[in-house]
C-alpha cells in the first residue's frame, strides 16, 4: 500500500506517513528542550535519561569511528537512530493505521483502504530519502578524511608491497577488486533503503493481517506481537545506525596515537 495524499501545502503534497514522522520528530524535539532546559551537574530524571542514551551512543559509536571521527559525525548517527526509533514507536500507537476512510456496510467490518496516519519507515520514500542523505554525507566525510588521491587509493590500490611481475599482477587484482566495491558502495543505499522499509513494513502488514483474521479477539492476540514489534523498532534503528556508522568508520578512522584521545 503506498502512502495516501492527505493535503498539499502549496507544490508541497503532505502524505499520511510524512505526518507521522513531523508528529515523531515534533515530540522528540520537545522531550530534548524539557530535558535539557535547565542543565545541573547533578541531573534530574529527565536530564540523567537524555544524557545516558547519548553516552551509551556516543560509548558505541567510538570503536566503530575513532575518537575524531566520531566527534565529526555523531551528530548524524545519534540524530538518525533517535528519530528512526521515534518513528517506529509512533507508528505502533493504536491510531496509526486503523483510522481513515474505507469501504465496508458498517463500522465492524469497515476495511480502511486510506488510512490517515501510516508508520513513516513503512513508507519506502522516507528510508530511502535517509539512506541518500547519508551516501551524500559519506561521500563528503571521505573525501575529507582521504582527499581525492587518497579515495581512490583506498578504493582500488594494493595493499601489498610488492614489486616487479608480482606487483603488477596483485595491482590488477586489486583494481577488480576496486570494481567489485564500487558496485557495493552504490549499491548500499538500496540495501539500506529496502532493509529498514521492509521490516517495518513487513510488521505493519502482519498487525494488519491478524486484525482482519479475527477482529473480536485482535486486542489480545497481538499483545505478543506489538512486544515483538517493540523490539524490532529499536533494533531496526540501531542496525541502521551501525551499518553507516560502519560504512563511514572505514574510510575516516585512522590509528591514534598514544595520548591523542586526551
């Protein structure tokens, strides 16, 4: 099911699903300004619970990006799980999916084919629109980090140091080798794209399903399976932030030296 047009504001067409994710980065947004509003060395709840999933993030990102590396680019990764999760949680709320228009004889049996508000991940323009922008962003921390010369050297050089007939042959080794990752580099945000859609849209459809098996007993039959779902949208999220942290940590992170954490 694609996403339903529910307004447009101007050229801009506003679907059911891009409401769901203003809605998502809307309470994020005021949770942080709440938490955050008044700053003390000794927190309170709401300061100690933003403050611990930005050190357990921040904790889990440095192997992957170094220290430096991770000080450049946190800001996306920690940004990009907090709302994938917001989303995902959102879009379990019982009003997302079964209110709308429809077509049925009375309310009972009233099938909703336009839903008002659907999950914003289950929408594959919203993965895929995320998994561009972090191509884009990864193509510029790179280029940073190595310059031109120093990306294609890390794409198709050789890491042997060999000379003569044998390092001419390794080279070419490694220039097919070189071919092979670039069709895997341009091939990640498809792979990214359609792993986050497809879970969460393969979960929204199976909720879906078990309402319409049995619609008289559906409160109790998917308890099991929105704690499931529960799960799924932490862990979808942090796959997705660990795969580009990966993809980035590769091409930025280098060897420190003793002391250069400090």
């Amino acid at each position: 099911m694609r996403a339903v047009n529910v307004m447009t504001l101007g050229p801009l067409v506003v679907t059911n699903s891009m409401i769901v994710s203003w809605f998502a980065a809307l309470i994020v947004i005021v949770l942080a300004q709440y938490a955050t509003r008044k700053m003390a060395l000794i927190p309170d709840k709401p300061q100690n619970f933003a403050e611990t999933i930005v050190e357990t993030l921040a904790t889990t990102l440095e192997p992957i990006l170094g220290y430096e590396g991770m000080r450049k680019t946190f800001w996306f990764f920690a940004t990009i799980f907090i709302f994938i999760v917001s989303c995902n949680l959102f879009s379990l709320i019982p009003v997302v999916g079964p209110i709308g228009r429809g077509e049925g004889t009375s309310w009972y049996n009233l099938e909703i084919t336009q839903p008002f508000l659907r999950g914003a991940n289950a929408d594959v323009n919203m993965t895929a629109a995320m998994a561009m922008s972090f191509f884009v962003l990864w193509f510029f921390w790179s280029l940073q980090a190595q310059g031109v010369g120093g990306f294609i050297k890390h794409i198709f050089g050789s890491k042997a140091a060999l000379g003569g007939i044998a390092g001419f042959l390794i080279a070419i080794i490694f220039v097919a080798v070189g071919m092979i990752e670039v069709v895997s580099i341009l091939f990640r945000p498809v792979s990214l794209t359609f792993r986050l859609y497809g879970n969460i849209y393969g979960g929204e459809s199976m909720l879906e399903a078990l309402v319409a098996l049995a619609p008289h007993f559906a409160w109790l039959i998917l308890i099991p399976f929105y704690c499931f779902e529960l799960l799924v949208a932490v862990v979808q999220a942090m796959v997705f932030c660990l795969l580009t942290a990966a993809f980035t940590g590769m091409m930025i992170k280098h060897e420190e030296g003793p002391g250069e954490h400090h």
